[in-house]
C-alpha cells in the first residue's frame, strides 16, 4: 500500500485524497471541501496509521479546521477512521438512519451477528463445517474500525451545506441499506459512494442486515440517480468519470445477465443459494469471496422471485428456489 500523499483538487474546492485499504481496490476516495476556514468530508477510509497520516497531511495541505465528515456508508474502508477524527478534530458526523443500527453490531458487539450469519449460511444450503468458517469471514475487520456516534442521521432528501456548496442527499440502498450519495445540483456534481464506480460492480448482497430485495433497490436508485444528469461523477474507487448513463446501462445489463444464468442454471431443479453460488462463481479460495458470492447470488435470487421468475420456497431448517409450478 502506497502512503505517498497525493491530494487534486477536482473541482473547485474540492479535494480528492486517494487512501490506501488492504483490499482488491487498493485505495478508497476521500473528498474534502473546503469553505473558508472550514473543512468538510465525505469518507474517511480505514482505521489505519498510514491512513489517518495522509487525510493529517492532506487537511493541513489543503488548510481548514475539519467540521463535518459525511459517511456514505458504514464499511470499514468508508466508515473506519470516524472515531479517530471525532477525537482529534471534533467532527460531526452524518450517516443515514438505517446504517446507524448496523455500527454495533457488525463492530462492537460482534458474537450476536456471528450467529445470526451462521443461522442465514446454514439455511441456504452452505455445509456445517464451511458455515461455521464463513461466519467469521469478517471478524478482522473489526481491526479496522473505530466507530463514532451519529451526530446527525439522514432520512435522504436534505440538503448539507458542504465545503460552500449544497449538496442534496440522495438515499441510495443495495450495496448497504442506508448508503448515500450527494449531488451538487448547481454544478451537476455527484459524489456516488459505492453506488456508482466506472470499472466495477459494486457487491449487492442479500443477508441478515441487508434490505429484503436489495437488488432491486440497487438498480432502482441508480436510474434515479442518471435522471438528475450528473455533469461529473466523483466514484469512492476508480476515477472520476463522465457519461454516468454508459455505466449504469453497462450495471443494469451486467445483472440482467445475472438473472438470465440463474434461471437458466436452475432449470427445472430445485436448488439452495449456495448451490447457485457453486453454479455461477465456482468454489472460491478465499473465504470472504465465498461469501460474498453466496450473498450475490441470493440477491439475484430474490429480485428473480419478486420478479415472479423463481419460486422461493422457505422452511424452519431451509430456503430453496424452483421455477413456478
């Protein structure tokens, strides 16, 4: 991971600081705004030195005393330094309502989540043994996060006077239940979180603390988002990019596919989410990508049931899915 710091200005007043993570990506987006003798962010990356060392170095190159940190959701890369700049700067933080339920569960009080996770991958076919692995699959992320309260919590709809702009929060759920991005309607400007990234598909995933059908919540709100025409998109990975309708064309047919291989896959079986997870990634190395295969899967597995594609039938000790009889 590299810590050379590297902060651009993207537009006026607002910065772009690339911050290293220990994932696929490699690096998440820090956005800081500045307005006079304050400074405003969105996103804070991971509860690592290296990290909080550039957004240090990135806030005294740019100057401003922090005031609001912006969280579009409560992944660690996004969400996992708050605590750190709370107590060093005393910021305020924004989150949306259905994420703040979220925090102590997935980082605080872990145990109650791990069992539930165990229960969910146990009803949807996954082995004992390999349950028992895969509930734990996000364990050390705990490592990455400390958390910080919600000084303010978003329904979606307010306006957030950011860095001298305003910027209107737009709930966006799917890849969490409560992400968000913000749109600067002045100068057509959308900083899009996980929600929208010019070379990959974010995760949507189906489990325990997801929405019911966070697929469709996913597609839904990113033709929401392309409505509003965005001049230019400022991604949380990748590049700023313009041309948002090209790339949520490319999202949406990307799930269509999906869907399509599913239904085909099932045929006239009746098959478990994890079955399907087999069918269309292959059994995977890593632990945590089983997982988040398996979690896919069951999100294009409920959009094809709400869609009345799949039956979904569900018992006490199982979950299965069928074509309709």
């Amino acid at each position: 991971m590299t810590t050379d710091l590297a902060v651009v200005e993207v537009a006026p007043g607002v910065h772009s600081l690339s911050v290293p993570i220990p994932f696929e990506e490699g690096a998440v987006n820090v956005f800081l705004l500045r307005d006079g003798g304050h400074l405003d962010l969105i996103d804070c990356g991971m509860n690592l030195p290296e990290s909080l060392a550039l957004i240090r170095a990135a806030i005294k190159e740019i100057g401003g005393r922090p005031r609001r940190l912006v969280v579009t959701h409560i992944h660690p890369d996004h969400f996992g330094a708050a605590g750190p700049l709370v107590d060093e700067f005393g910021v305020e933080v924004y989150l949306h309502r259905l994420e703040v339920p979220l925090v102590h569960p997935r980082y605080l009080e872990l145990e109650t989540l791990v069992a539930e996770v165990g229960r969910h991958l146990s009803l949807h076919g996954v082995p004992e043994a390999e349950a028992e692995e895969l509930k734990n699959a996000s364990r050390n992320l705990r490592s990455f996060v400390t958390p910080a309260e919600a000084d303010v919590q978003l329904d979606g709809a307010e306006t957030l006077e950011l860095g001298g702009r305003r910027l209107l929060v737009d709930w966006t759920p799917g890849h969490s239940p409560g992400h968000i991005c913000l749109f600067d309607s002045a100068d057509r400007l959308l900083f899009s979180g996980d929600q929208l990234l010019a070379e990959i598909s974010p995760n949507i995933a189906l489990h325990p603390q997801s929405t019911p059908n966070p697929l469709d919540d996913y597609v839904g709100a990113l033709k929401r988002l392309v409505a509003r025409n965005p001049r230019i998109v400022f991604p949380a990975h990748g590049r700023p990019f313009e041309d948002p309708g090209e790339v949520v064309d490319g999202l949406i047919a990307h799930h269509e596919r999906r869907k399509d291989r599913i239904e085909d896959l099932i045929g006239k079986s009746e098959m478990s989410g994890w079955q399907v997870a087999l069918g269309v990634w292959g059994y995977r190395n890593q632990m945590w990508e089983r997982r988040l295969a398996l979690q896919e899967g069951l999100a294009h597995l409920q959009s094809l049931a709400v869609a009345g594609r799949l039956e979904k039938l569900a018992t006490p000790d199982a979950v299965t899915w069928r074509r309709p009889r």
